[in-house]
C-alpha cells in the first residue's frame, strides 16, 4: 500500500473520517490540531493509505515539533492523553508504522511518538513503549442515580452535600470573566505539583475554535472562585481535561460539585462516557480520586520509534519542575510561556 501525507486541518475528508471511526475523540478533532498550531507553532499532519480524489478510511494525526536544540520530532498528539491510531485493520497500521519508520531516518527525526488508547499491536511494528500511565472513563448509561450510589460514600457523595451546605455556587460558560476566574486557580494548582502551566493563550484559542465544545465551570464561596474544571465535548463523549482548586478551600468539595454538575449535563445531553484522561502511574492520588468516582483505571501506553532517546524534550521537563516548585505565580506562568512549545 502507497502512503500519503496530508493536512488534516484543511483536507475536507477530515471530518468525514472522525464522524464515521468509532476511535475518534476530542483529540482528533481539527479544532484541538488547529489550537495547537496557533498555540505553539505546531505543524499538523496526518498520513493515510487512502489516494487522494477517494474517501479517507484511516489516518494518524500527528504533530512536527520542533526542540529547544534543534531536533525535530513526530508526536500523534501534543497535549493530548490519547490519540487512537484511526485504522480499519492491522494490515494498514502496520503499512503505516513501517513508512513512518522509514520517514523518521531519512528526515533525522529525533523520534516519533503514538499515544494510543487501544492499539498495543504498535509494539510488534517498531515501537517501543516509552511512558506508562493508567486511564480512566467513566459508563454515563446508568440512570444518575446509579453512578452517584457508585462513588465513594465519604469522598464524594459527603463532599456533595458538604458543597451544598457551604452555599457554593457554580458558573459555567466560555467567558474572558470565566477564564479569568479559572486560570489563575490553575496555575497554583500546577506550582503545588512543581509545574508549569500552560500559556492562557491556549485556553484563549480553544475557546475560540472550539467554542461550545468547551465548557468552564467554576465554584465559588461567598464570591470567591475555590475550584474550577474545563471539559471538552465530542460526538456522545465528555472528557474532563482540565482541574485546580484553592487548597485551602479543598474541604468544601468544590471540584466534586463542578464534575457532578458536569456529569448531570451529559446525563441531559444523552452522552455515554465521561473520559477522566490519563494519571501518571505514580500519582496516587489522582488516581484514587478517579476511582472514587466508580471508574476503573486501565493501562495506556505510549510508544516511540527506536530513536535517539529523550533529547531535550525529558530535560526540558524536568527543567520546567524544577523552576516550578516553590516559584512565585508569576514566574511559573512564564515558565509556561518559555518552555511549552518545546515540551509537546
């Protein structure tokens, strides 16, 4: 089988492909592509068995991404907690794999990555797994009365009504107010895991392209904005992408309060899952806290081509750690600014 290299952010058979592909999700969407090149510069491109002038029938979406010393890499996707290879069969997989390897020697690409949800056949073309992780997504085709009764007695359901003692309020929407709200509880929330946070130009461009596909939500205490999640929609799925809180405020269970608010709207809207994205296997409390939910961690691997190694993409992380964990706010918003168009 021939490859072929194409834009998935301008190629009309795009949209196409993602409705029809059971695979498809936020991530492949040519909003989120279209965000990540006005954000960081990055260069979408997919490759596909399918010629030009016929239908699309496969694709893997990608990312060029250019390091801080030059090197370039192949990433199936930037920012992204999965990218599922968008195949009909292992036979088109494998054609694939096997060009991109080719592709990555004679361009001198540092390396390529995919980060599937499903395809552990990508280990038997090449590839090798570089960074394990555990996933959760949580059945929204119980009535909501069944999902509530299957999350954690004290964590949650006492959080719910201790939120609605409190008097916490919540805001939803997609407004500069919102985002002004939202992003400064984002980046103490990053600093107190010793990270840096994304440039506020990033949620500005997937407001804007994405538009109500993206959701804000805050919590407020007499006022005062406590906790915050940003979700992004797609087809009949909810993926809760972003979370921060004060955690001074923590007790109130305002993040618990805006993701069952969330979960109520996708049981109105008629939605089936509610993906709660990837924790990193050592995060034992991330990952507690999406089983307390009722959602139960799978494994999920990402996997990359036998290249040079990590170059400066491990260095720059930890980099950005480092000058992250007992910054002030300031320094770690431009932390984000400096460093994150490097770290995809």
């Amino acid at each position: 089988m021939n490859v072929y290299e194409i834009d998935p952010t301008t190629d009309a058979r795009w949209e196409n492909l993602l409705q029809s592909h059971p695979s498809a999700s936020i991530f492949h969407n040519r909003g989120w592509l279209e965000a990540l090149h006005r954000t960081y510069g990055y260069t979408p491109v997919a490759f596909t068995t399918s010629p030009p002038g016929c239908p699309l029938t496969n694709a893997i979406p990608f990312c060029k991404v250019s390091g801080l010393l030059g090197t370039q890499r192949l990433v199936s996707l930037p920012f992204s907690d999965h990218c599922e290879p968008l195949v009909e069969n292992s036979e088109q997989l494998s054609c694939l794999l096997a060009y991109l390897q080719q592709r990555r020697e004679t361009e001198d690409w540092d390396y390529v990555e995919l980060r599937p949800k499903m395809s552990a056949a990508i280990g038997r073309d090449g590839f090798g797994q570089s960074h394990s992780f555990f996933f959760h997504e949580l059945d929204l085709r119980r009535n909501p009365d069944e999902i509530l009764q299957r999350t954690h007695k004290h964590c949650i359901q006492r959080k719910l009504r201790r939120a609605q003692r409190e008097g916490l309020t919540c805001e939803q929407g997609t407004s500069d107010s919102l985002l002004h709200q939202f992003y400064p509880l984002l980046i103490r929330t990053r600093r107190r895991h010793g990270l840096p946070t994304q440039p506020v130009a990033w949620f500005r461009n997937l407001i804007s392209i994405l538009g109500k596909q993206l959701t804000i939500r805050v919590a407020f205490k007499n006022g005062s904005p406590i906790a915050g999640i940003l979700t992004l929609r797609f087809k009949r799925d909810l993926t809760y992408k972003y979370g921060c809180s004060d955690h001074r405020f923590h007790k109130l269970g305002g993040v618990q309060l805006l993701l069952w608010r969330a979960i109520q709207d996708a049981k109105n809207d008629q939605l089936c899952t509610l993906d709660l994205g990837r924790s990193d296997s050592d995060n034992a409390g991330l990952i507690a806290f999406k089983n307390r939910w009722g959602a139960t961690p799978v494994s999920l691997s990402y996997w990359r081509s036998s290249g040079t190694g990590n170059g400066d993409h491990t260095k720059l992380n930890r980099l950005g750690r480092r000058l992250c964990a007992h910054a002030p706010l300031p320094v770690v918003s431009a932390a984000g600014r400096m460093l994150y168009r490097y770290m995809g």
